[in-house]
C-alpha cells in the first residue's frame, strides 16, 4: 500500500510539473505592448528560480547550467547569422 501512496504522489507531482511549464510557454508567447526594464528583470527573477531549482533537480551546478545556456544562446546566434542572406 505504501508504494501505491508514493507511486501516487511522484506521478502527481511530475503530471503538475508538467502543466506548470505549459503554463510557462504560454505565459513566454505573450509580449508586453511597452516593453520596458521591469518586464526584462521580471524574467531574469524567474530565470534565477528556474537555474536554482533545475540545479537542485538535477544535480548539476548552477554555474554548469549557466554555461551550457550561454553556449545555446552562441549556437543561436551563430545559427541565425549564418542563415542571413548574404549580399
């Protein structure tokens, strides 16, 4: 019975999650109509968060993730420069 209850909750948890970050996603598709420094400090509050608790998740250092966010954000600039056309 005991692991029925743990089973339970751990699928409970991992399903919220789960609807957390949808809500996320919708929430990162909407753009202010004036964008100003409170909405980007806003996101940098939650970037904090989502870091400390990823971390925490996975193990990983916080300083770990930092970087290999760093290197996504490279990889997409160089991406997006190299689909430019040229001329």
């Amino acid at each position: 019975m005991e692991n029925t209850d743990v089973k339970t909750a751990y699928d409970n948890a991992k399903a919220d999650i789960a609807n957390l970050l949808g809500w996320f996603e919708c929430e990162l598709s909407k753009e202010p109509d004036k964008l100003n420094w409170g909405h980007a400090g806003t996101l940098n509050k939650v970037k904090s968060d989502l870091l400390e608790t990823l971390s925490f998740m996975s193990g990983f250092p916080e300083e770990s993730i930092k970087e290999s966010l760093e290197e996504a954000r490279i990889d997409a600039h160089t991406q997006k420069k190299n689909q430019q056309p040229k001329g």
